[in-house]
C-alpha cells in the first residue's frame, strides 16, 4: 500500500460496487506479491535465489514422491539455467504486469521506480546468459566437442509430461 498515491483511494468512486473496489485491491495487492524484482538489484537478487533455491527443493520433492516436475524446475543449480527462469519470468509475466499497473498511477514515483528496477533485473540476467552462453561456446570450442542440438533437447522437453496442480507443495500442500 506504500506504492499508493495518497488520494489513490478518493479516486475511486465512491459509488463503485464492491466487486470494483475488490478487484482493484486484489490487483494491488497481488502486484506487491510481485515485487521481489521491483526493488534494487542486491535485493532482487537475494529474494530470486530464495525464489530458485524454494523451485529446487520443490522440484527434488516432486520427483522423489514421483510426481511430475515443470522443467523450468529442473537444474536451478546452474546459473545460467537460473538466470534464464528469472528473465522468463520477468520478460512474459512482471513487465506487462507492472506496464499496466503504472497505467493507473503513471506519476508515482515508487511505482516508476519499480518499473526500473525490473528493466535493471532482467538486463543483469540477460547478460549473465550472454556471458555464459560465451563461456561455454569457448569451452566447447576448445575441447573441440560438439555442442548438443537444440532438436535433441526439444524431444526430451517435449516428452516431459507435465500435470497442472492448484496447490504448490512448496507451500507444504501436495496437490
């Protein structure tokens, strides 16, 4: 609530029903659920490894009870793998999330803040894949091995059979 403008609640007509009001609070709300990248980058990066390091554990516990894992889940431990989630992540869900949030507040300065903040997050992201990808096309180059084709690994991914859930066990629920 700290993002709101302080008339953000005058502006709402008063005569809005009550589905209105809870929308809008439930949008607030849900995009302050989503600010783990909004916030300055030694921060966001802090909150996105405990976000990685909970999607690991969850992924570990999945397959140790067999139940199937979303391979965005698999393999966290390599950074790059990691950091190719957080871009994901950042580019398809925060960015137009946040875009449209600031519609509503587009002279809050907390809420252009944040808004740069995820422009910084994924910028740092997109170039520790970069660097990586250098590095391991340096690394092949030189051990004069091949790399792995692209087709190869859409047939594994596509074999993976994934089951969507309602309840995340990485809140202790299995669902």
């Amino acid at each position: 609530m700290g993002l709101l403008s302080h008339d953000a609640f005058e502006q709402l007509n008063k005569n809005s029903s009550a589905e209105i009001y809870n929308t809008f609070f439930g949008a607030v709300l849900h995009t302050a659920d989503l600010a783990g990248q909004a916030v300055p980058l030694d921060q966001a990066l802090v909150w996105g490894e405990r976000v990685i390091g909970e999607f690991s554990m969850q992924a570990q516990k999945e397959q140790l009870i067999g139940l199937p894992t979303a391979p965005f889940m698999l393999n966290l431990t390599d950074t790059a793998n990691a950091a190719n989630v957080q871009s994901g992540y950042i580019t398809f869900i925060l960015k137009p999330w946040w875009n449209s949030f600031k519609v509503f507040f587009p002279n809050n300065l907390s809420i252009i803040a944040a808004v740069k903040n995820i422009d910084g997050c994924l910028a740092f992201y997109q170039n520790h894949l970069a660097e990586a990808k250098s590095k391991k096309a340096k690394m092949l180059g030189e051990a004069n091995v091949e790399p792995v084709s692209d087709d190869l690994e859409k047939e594994k991914v596509s074999k993976i059979k994934v089951i969507p859930r309602t309840k995340s066990m990485a809140n202790g629920i299995i669902g």
